[in-house]
C-alpha cells in the first residue's frame, strides 16, 4: 500500500521543484541541493531524489560528477523541438478520439470555460494548467495507453509554461483557439487532425527567438 503514497508524494515534491524553476527561484545554471528541499519539504532525501531523476529525464536539469544537480541553461530552440512530436502524437489522438469527441466534447468544454475566465483575468497560471488539461482529455479520449504515456513523458506541462513564462509565446485567445477545436469536433470536421497539429506547432516559440 506504502507505493501510490511514494508516487504521490514524489509528483508533489517534482511539482515544487518545477514551480521554482518556472518562477524563478531557482535560475538556469543555478544548484538545486536535494538535501535542503527534503528540508524544507520535511520529507526524506529519497522521494527528491526520485523526482530529480524524472525532471533530468525531461532535460529540464541535469547533474555531473561533484557538482551536483543544476538547472539547464534551456534556450528556445530546447523548448521548440518538443513542439514538432507534440504535434505529431496530437493529430494521432484527434484522428483516433474523432468520433467519440464529435458525439460527447463534456471532457473538453470544462477547459475551455475555464481558459475565457483565466484570459479575461490574464491569469498565466491558469491558462497553462487548462490548456495542459484540455490537451491532455483530448489524447485521452483516443483510449490508446501508449499515446498517452509518450504524451505526458513530452513534459507538456513542464514546456508549456516555460515556453508562455520565459519567451513570451501567448497565444491571442487560449480559449477562443480551444473553442475552435471543440466545434470542429462537434461537426465531424474531416480534416480535425490536421487543425490539432497546425494548433500545436502554432504554439511554438517564434522562429527569431528560437535562433537566439
């Protein structure tokens, strides 16, 4: 029984982990010490170390010998290249999820209600956290466990909000785009899987600052 408790107390501690990195706490280049963050979490060194792993896994830090573990120096061409396999396993799912999400888009519309609230209030937290989450419903309802396990080990949530936070990439309307994709679903629109990927690789870093 003690195993899901390890699982959800290491998915707290990553969370932790990226949050600070996203919002600065911990700056590129910067040392993350394992031992002050079970500290500071008041948990053992064990279930950090566990999600330092994952997080190193998603390139997002990285660790060499007696200097321990650090946040990358990440430049907008490392966030851009998820975005072309992202896109890729996208229009997969939307080809795949068609016909279930044409007769019943309620796992979607939550979503999107919530990101016109989150746009109107420009509150950059909760429009990651709802375009994650619509994303995320959307690859599920293709009901193919490997998609969805190559989905969530892109980190979606992780580059999403670094691509928003750090290089500015917002789009005009999260919830009008994602409103857009509900509809072509709802009417059955052939070429849905196509309009998923170009969505994906719409949210991009911009060409000029990835060649920074």
């Amino acid at each position: 029984m003690s195993a899901p408790v390890v699982q959800s107390l290491r998915e707290q501690i990553r969370e932790h982990i990226v949050e600070g990195i996203v919002s600065g706490r911990w700056q590129p280049g910067e040392r993350i010490v394992e031992r002050r963050i079970a500290v500071e979490l008041e948990v053992s060194q064990t279930p950090v170390r566990e999600a330092l792993r994952e997080l190193e896994s998603l390139r997002l830090i990285e660790s060499a010998p007696n200097k321990g573990v650090r946040v990358r120096n990440l430049s907008a061409a490392d966030l851009e290249e998820s975005y072309p396999v992202r896109a890729g396993l996208e229009q997969i799912a939307a080809e795949l999820a068609a016909e279930k999400l044409a007769a019943d888009c309620s796992a979607l519309t939550p979503h999107v209600e919530a990101l016109y609230v989150a746009d109107q209030a420009a509150d950059g937290t909760a429009q990651v956290r709802h375009t994650v989450a619509f994303h995320r419903e959307l690859v599920r309802a293709a009901g193919n466990s490997v998609l969805l396990h190559t989905w969530e080990g892109l980190g979606i949530e992780v580059f999403t909000a670094l691509s928003i936070r750090w290089l500015g990439t917002v789009q005009q309307s999260y919830a009008e785009e994602h409103q857009a994709l509900v509809e072509a679903f709802l009417r059955r629109d052939p070429g849905i899987g196509q309009m998923v990927k170009d969505h994906v690789l719409g949210c991009a870093p911009a060409p000029a600052a990835a060649a920074e």
